[in-house]
C-alpha cells in the first residue's frame, strides 16, 4: 500500500505491507533517498512481516514546503517521523535506520525508547572513528572555513554525477544497481525548491555530533538487541563505525558486506536473511 497521512498540515507518503499482526520493522531512509530505497526489500520480508517506510518532509513523494515555511533540521523532522509513529499507534517495533534515518531514529529512540524492540543499522553512525573519507573531506572544508570548497562539493552531491557515484562507490558488482535508483533520486532533487531542502539539512547535520555520546549512552543503558548490516567500503561511514556498536551492546550482531554506502542495492537478499534470523532469535 502508498498512501498519506496528514500530520501537523503536511501530507507524509509512505509505503506500508505485510502482516498487520506480525513484528513491525519501521524503515528510515538516508540521503537523497527515500522510502524507494526499502521497497524491493519490503516486498521480500512482507510475506512474515509488517514493514513501513515514510518519506520525511522535503524527500520522496511528501509534501516539501519551503525552507521559509518549515524548519529543515534533523530534531524537526524527528518530531514529524514521532508523530507519524503515534498517529498510527506503531509500538514495539524494530527500528530500521541508514544514512540520516541514524540520526533520526535516535533521536526517536532516546526520547521513546519504549517503543524500540530492537535496532537494525545499516551505515548510519554514532561514532567518531566512523568517519569515512568523504566525511572527513567535507569536515575539512568547515574546519578551514573553506566556503568555496564546501559549496562545490555540495553541488557536486545535488548532480546526477555525484548522485551516481554515492551508489556505484564501493559497490562488488555495479551491474546489480539499479539505474532507476539514482535516477529517481535526482528526479526528486530537481523539483522546485528541493535543492534548497537539501542544503538546509545538510548544513544541519554537524549538530548530530553533539548528540553522540547521548546515543551512546542510550545504547549502553537500554541494550537494545541490534543487527547491524554496513557496506564496508562506504566513503561516508567506514566499516569502524559499524564495529564501534560492540563497544556499547551486549547482544549485537555485526556483517560487513563488500559493499557502499547503498550496499542494499546489491544484498538485499541476504539482509532479509538475516533480519528473519534476528527477529526470529528475538522472538524465540
């Protein structure tokens, strides 16, 4: 099923399937994705599961008011996606976070982590020594004041080139990408005003380094029963910041494919493999 819901005057897509009596796995998207990056996964684990996956404010086939009409920051869209969770009277339910999902799961979790069952992580990070070599390269343009620097790269990451090259680098096998993926994501991109979304929550998300140690904190003192799945050649979030999560979890499992940043492209298969095992080793 596609359909809206309407929360705080703004229209949310999100795709939903599966079995409504079922563990409920709810999906946050990255960048400059959105729900579409979930759906050939979905379809696989729709069969035993109840999955969800909306599109924040500004991405996919949500409503995206302009920057002047609402606040583009990684703590306002946290708000909306919790609303979006209580609206539809989701509870309990295992938290699927890539890429920006990271930092707007956990600021979910953190706030509700009644509602968490269990987290799957796939390159979203809350560490420091995940820092990869593209994060570190557009760290450095900010340390050195480097404006110029950082406004190239950024349309460099706005263009079909640089959209491309966040799903092919990395990659074992560019051949099982699908073209449409990226496509679609420059598609969005290119509508009006969307560019500007964009920049406004990439210029935000330096205020997620702050919060950290708080969702390192959160993980240490709730011991949430994670599986973590990380392409381990993503140029944003290097294989370390995956392994840094058996520092604060008890029970967590770690599988490192070969692998980006969009690694599902490639491994959806063998994900929904193991989110069956982890979700069933929950269960049992």
């Amino acid at each position: 099923m596609n359909t809206s819901i309407e929360i705080n005057g703004l229209s949310i897509f999100y795709r939903e399937s599966g079995q409504q009596n079922q563990e409920t796995i709810l999906f946050l998207h990255g960048n400059p994705s959105s729900s579409h990056m979930y759906k050939s996964l979905m379809t696989i684990l729709e069969d035993k599961y109840h999955v969800i996956a909306p599109d924040y404010p500004g991405f996919g086939f949500s409503d995206r008011p302009t920057i002047e009409e609402f606040e583009y920051s990684f703590d306002n869209i946290s708000q909306i996606i919790e609303q979006f969770i209580d609206k539809l009277k989701l509870k309990n339910f295992y938290l699927f976070v890539q890429d920006y999902g990271g930092p707007v799961g956990f600021r979910i979790a953190t706030r509700r982590p009644e509602l968490i069952k269990g987290l799957i992580i796939q390159n979203a990070n809350v560490y420091k020594e995940g820092f990869g070599e593209w994060a570190i390269e557009i760290g450095t343009y900010v340390q050195n004041n480097d404006i110029e620097g950082l406004n190239t790269y950024k349309k460099h990451l706005t263009s079909l080139e640089g959209i491309k090259e966040q799903y092919i680098t990395g990659a074992k096998d560019t051949n099982l990408i699908d073209p449409s993926s990226y496509f679609l994501d420059y598609a969005f991109l290119n509508r009006p005003g969307v560019k500007e979304i964009f920049l406004t929550l990439f210029d935000n998300y330096g205020t997620n380094f702050e919060k950290y140690e708080e969702w390192q904190n959160y993980l240490r003192t709730y011991q949430p029963p994670t599986l973590v799945v990380w392409g381990e050649n993503d140029k944003f979030f290097s294989r370390p910041g995956g392994e840094a999560y058996a520092k604060d979890l008890n029970d967590v499992t770690l599988h490192f494919f070969d692998g980006g940043h969009f690694m599902l492209e490639e491994y959806k298969s063998e994900v929904a493999i193991l989110i069956d095992t982890f979700i069933q080793k929950q269960i049992n």
